[in-house]
C-alpha cells in the first residue's frame, strides 16, 4: 500500500524557507547598499554642464566619497547660461566644514580616466567662510578634456592615412611597370623611395621633440604627478583646517608647515613643465589648473603659519 503524504510533513521546509525570505528582506531594507548611513546636510550646486550626472551620482571631497546626488533639474531659461542645470546634493554632516565658499568644484571621471563622473569638490583655504544647509555653490566651466591617448590615436590614424595612401601610389606604379617594362627599374626605385620616406615620417612623428609628440609620451606621467601633489595638498590642507583628533595633532605639529613648504615647491616645479603644453592642449590646461588650485592652497597655509606661527607650535 502506497505511503501517504501530507503537507503538515513539509511544515520544517517551509519555515526555514520563509526565514531565508524574511533575511534577504531584511538585508536589502536595511543594509541601502549604496546610500549615505548618518545625518546629512542638503546643499546645492548651480553650473552649466552636467554630462553623465544623475540621482544617485556620487559626491566625492578631496578624493572621499562623502555624498549623493538626489536631483538634477534645468533651471529657467531666464537663468544665467553659466548657471542653467541646478544639482541637489546631500552630504554627510562630519564633510560639511570642510567645504569652503571658494572650494574647486567640478564634475569629472571617478577614479578612472573612463570611470563614471562624480562632483569632485576641493578643500578650501581656512580664510574662506563655510558652508551651512541650503546654501549654493557654484562650479565653475566644465571642460571636457582630451586625453593624451586621444591625441596618440589621431597621430595614428594620420600615419595610417599616409600609409594607406602610399600603396595605392606603390600599386599605380607596379601597374605601369607591367605596361611598360621600360620604366619597371625606374617605377620600382621610386615606389622604395615613398617607403623610405614613410618609415622616416613615422619615426620622426613619434620620436620628435614637438609639442603633440612630447605630450603623447609625458602626458601619462604627468597626470599621475598631477594627481599626487593635488591628492597630497588636499590632505595638508585638511590637517590644517582640523582642530581635533589624530588630525589636530598632526596640525600642530612643526612638520606640517615644513611639509606644505616642500610640497609647494613641488608643485611649482612641475607647474612650470607642464606651462609648455598649457594653450596647445585641452589637458595641459586642465592640469595646469589643477596644480594652480593646489598651488594656492599649500601657499595660503604657509602665509597662514607666517601670519599666525602659535598656531602650528606643540606645547
């Protein structure tokens, strides 16, 4: 006789079942992967491009995710053109006094020359005021900037071009050589001639000392020293502009002035290699920028130290 089954007999199944279902729940309820865990404060951010930005964009301070992006609205069209898309952003309480009036602002690629954009907010000189729950800030002019490896592909293409060009002039002159084999000797020196004459363009376009050729080569490193001495200022600037904790004592340590002042000639030493590109590249510019910016900002502690030198000693 066949056994039979009940459903009372699946009773343990299905409370361990539905326990699984209630943690999963829990855990997406719960844990907001992604979202801001803490109080935070809601600023603005008026500027006249914001391309990739949208809800859920992340807000990062001196290299730190700190906040999100909850809104991106067009303003009127009355509306300053410098001014025309208006961004709410909510930012962690701890962040806020870091953020000055005259902090950099801007909206560029995460991490990654590809990554996804974030608003990428500068710490500000300790001369400028705060900012409080409401207030705007403005960015200013967004530039999208080429890379070095946009200027190497357009070389490139140029090469393949010429290339391109030099075998159909190497298959006319073949072509003539068989119809008359008078001129095969005389067709055949000149198409090697066109040879010679690529391979010495090629090398002279990628071995030259030129502006477009010099950038393609240095351009990688000095992105990457760039990034370092803005990365390196940004965390002077935030042990001077802390009172308390780790930070504070470091602040009133002698070395942090010491530090801002090698760290600034730095800076201005690579500012001046990367001032021959400045005007002849979109990303020259762009770092140019950025070095001024941390110039400014490691400048404006060691004339706050001179000003102010009790401020820095250890008692």
């Amino acid at each position: 006789m066949p056994r039979v089954e009940h459903w009372s007999q699946l009773r343990i199944g299905l409370i361990v079942l539905v326990a699984i279902i209630a943690g999963v729940a829990a855990v997406l309820s719960f844990a907001r992967i992604g979202a801001l865990h803490g109080k935070t404060t809601r600023l603005y951010l008026v500027t006249d491009m914001a391309s990739g930005v949208l809800n859920g964009t992340e807000v990062w301070l001196a290299g730190k995710k700190v906040g999100l992006v909850r809104s991106v609205e067009l303003r009127p069209p009355v509306s300053d053109t410098a001014e025309r898309i208006a961004i709410a952003m909510d930012v962690l309480d701890p962040y806020v006094r870091y953020i000055r009036r005259n902090s950099d602002i801007r909206i560029q690629p995460g991490g990654r020359l590809i990554g996804s954009p974030v608003i990428y907010i500068e710490v500000g000189t300790a001369a400028a005021p705060g900012v409080s729950a409401g207030d705007t800030l403005r960015a200013g002019a967004q530039v999208q900037a080429r890379s070095g490896l946009a200027d190497a592909s357009s070389l490139g293409d140029s090469l393949t071009e010429i290339a391109t060009t030099a075998s159909t002039i190497r298959s006319q002159f073949d072509s003539t050589a068989n119809d008359l084999s008078g001129l095969a000797r005389t067709s055949s020196r000149q198409a090697n001639a066109v040879h010679v004459a690529l391979d010495n363009l090629s090398d002279r376009a990628l071995a030259s000392h030129g502006t477009l050729a010099g950038f393609v080569r240095d351009s990688a490193r000095l992105r990457a020293d760039a990034a370092r001495m803005s990365a390196l200022a940004d965390s002077i600037g935030m042990a001077a502009n802390n009172g308390s904790g780790e930070i504070g004592r470091f602040r009133r340590d002698s070395t942090l002035v010491l530090q801002a002042r090698q760290t600034l000639v730095s800076v201005a030493d690579l500012r001046r290699r990367v001032a021959r590109y400045a005007g002849r590249s979109d990303e020259g510019t762009v770092l140019a920028a950025q070095l001024d910016r941390a110039h400014a900002q490691l400048d404006s502690i060691v004339q706050d130290a001179k000003t102010h030198p009790l401020r820095y000693i250890t008692f």
